[in-house]
C-alpha cells in the first residue's frame, strides 16, 4: 500500500508543464542578464568599424632600389597614419613581402584624406629584375579593427 503510493506520486505528470514552464523563465531572464552586465562591464567589447575608402595604385616603378608605389586616395574616409599598415607582398614569390605604417609613406602627415598621392620605395631584400617581380599585391590594413581596407594588384 505505502509502495503504491510512492509509485502513484512519481508517476503523477500533474504541475509538470508549469514548473518547468518557470524553470525555462528563469534561465532565459538569468541568461539576458548576464548578456546585458557583459556588455555593461566591458567583459564583451564591440571592435572599431573599419573605414571604408578607394584606393587606385597611380604607378608603379621598378629600379634599382626596389620597386616604387605611387597610390591615391579616391573617395571614401580618411585614414590616420598611426592605424593604417600598408602591405605589399610579391606575387611570384609570397615570401617576398613589406610590411610598413602609413606613416611612413612620402605624403602623409597625421592622415591620408581624398585627393592626396603618397609614394614609397619598398624593398624585397632580393636583387630586382622584372622576372623576379612583375606584380605585387597592395594591401591597405586598418589596425584597430584588423579589417582590410582596400587590396589590389598592380
């Protein structure tokens, strides 16, 4: 008798369904809480939108030197020569790339606006010939948010 009524009391479904209605409540509100404080308290951080510009390669020269890039800067956002890296890689030989800060480049000051041309020499630490290096990919990089800003190839 006693057994059947302990058996009968877990067979029972009665309040099932509400209590585990509560239970799924609870955990999504507990949930969108700890989201919200995430945010709130800096744990989670919302990365820098990168900038959105048009760069055209205006020239590109092959002398003794290395190879010398002339770019500008078509339309679009200004970039700041502290965030922006600009990296030039030979296509024959990917091993063969430069990696440099904006600020670096002949032409720019505190930041690269529409209209202006900047110019460097880059070196690939291998004697230049125009077998050795007849394209190169360009590759403009905004550091803060680790986005591409523009690629191209010349």
């Amino acid at each position: 008798m006693i057994i059947d009524g302990i058996l009968r009391l877990f067979k029972s479904e009665e309040g099932v369904s509400p209590v585990v209605g509560e239970i799924l409540m609870v955990a999504i509100v507990v949930l969108m809480a700890a989201i919200v404080a995430a945010f709130v308290f800096g744990v989670v951080s919302v990365p820098e939108a990168t900038p959105q510009a048009y760069i055209a390669v205006d020239e590109v020269d092959l002398d003794e030197e290395g190879v010398e890039v002339k770019l500008l800067h078509e339309s679009g956002s200004s970039l700041d020569a502290q965030d922006t890296s600009i990296i030039i890689t030979n296509l024959n030989d990917t091993d063969m790339m430069n990696s440099t800060s904006l600020s670096d480049w002949d032409g720019v000051d505190v930041e690269w606006s529409v209209g202006e041309r900047i110019s460097s020499v880059v070196e690939f630490d291998e004697e230049f010939t125009d077998e050795v290096v007849d394209e190169i990919e360009i590759r403009v990089v905004h550091e803060p948010s680790g986005g591409t800003v523009s690629v191209l190839t010349s």
